[in-house]
C-alpha cells in the first residue's frame, strides 16, 4: 500500500511540474530566445535632459509560447541626480501576418504600435512603428554578451530623415 501512494504523489509531482514548466517559444519567435529572462538596467542615459535612468526587466514566455512579455519598472533621475519620477512599461512582442510585431503601452498612456522586426536570430531586433501623421520609433535590442543586452531608442519625427535618439542603456541577464 505504501509503495502504491509513493507511485502516486511521483506521478502527481510530475504532472505539476510538466503543467508549471516554462513553454518554449513557438518558431517565429524561437529567434528572440535570447531575450527572455530577468534583467536588471545598470544606468541608461536619458537623452535631451542630461538625466539618468535605471531599473529592470523581465522578459516571459506567455500565452503557451506564442508571446514575449516585457514588464519594466523605470526610475528617472534628473542632471544632478535627484529623482524625477518612476513608470512602468509592458511590451507583447508576438507574431502576425508572417512577421514579428510587439505593442508597447506604459503609465504615462504611450502606446506604440510596431509593425516590423528586422531580427537576426539569437542576436538582435529592431522593431519600428508605422510611418503616418506621428513620428517612426524604433527599438534595438542587440545581445552584446550571453548576460548583456544593449538597448537604444530613437524617433524620427515627421518630415525628417535621421533617427533623433531618445535613450540609451544596457541590461545585464540577472537569471
């Protein structure tokens, strides 16, 4: 009898853990592997006030592999280091139409709409928003090291040809 409820917790324990695993990624979006996990933001540089930022990320693999979740919490500091403020972010990166495209909103009521991807798999991605009446944002993550991932983002305002940035920064893998 003992050896029979022994045989059934094991069995048990495994279906939990088989239903609790964490899902791998569907193809299309098996090339940006590279960036799910935790991060941690050092210091980025805020473009335009001379300030700094920091914080963290953490990049999940939800809905049973079709999406890369990106949850942020940012803390800004003006030129003198003072704290000026704090937000969060959220970013569903997934595929549509035989492309890659992400929507990204955050606190303040920001919402942008990526509609590319270039990617180069398990190194980089640039997403970038719809040309139109507003201006074009574009988005690089390129993994500079297994644990250190680079980011910048820019806008290209209406009109205009050249890429303005806007901030800069890096994320160390934390897990």
């Amino acid at each position: 009898m003992k050896t029979i409820g022994l045989v059934a917790a094991a069995a048990i324990l495994l279906l939990a853990t088989q239903a609790f695993a964490a899902p791998t990624l569907k193809p299309a979006l098996a090339p940006l592997g590279f960036l799910v996990g935790s991060w941690d933001n050092g210091e980025g540089k805020v473009a335009g006030t001379g300030g700094t930022s920091k914080g963290g990320s953490v990049m999940s693999v939800e809905s049973d592999g079709a999406v890369i979740l990106r949850r942020d919490h940012t803390e800004t500091f003006d030129k003198s280091g003072k704290p000026a403020g704090s937000f969060h972010q959220t970013m569903m990166i997934y595929p549509d139409g035989g492309g890659i495209h992400a929507d990204y909103v955050d606190g303040e009521g920001h919402a942008i709409h990526y509609i590319k991807a270039d990617v180069v798999a398990g190194r980089s991605v640039t997403f970038e928003s719809a040309p139109g009446q507003g201006p074009v944002f574009r988005l690089t993550y390129a993994l500079q090291s297994p644990r250190l991932l680079a980011i910048s983002f820019g806008m290209i305002p209406p009109g205009a040809s050249e890429l303005r940035p806007i901030a800069t920064g890096s994320l160390m893998k934390v897990k």
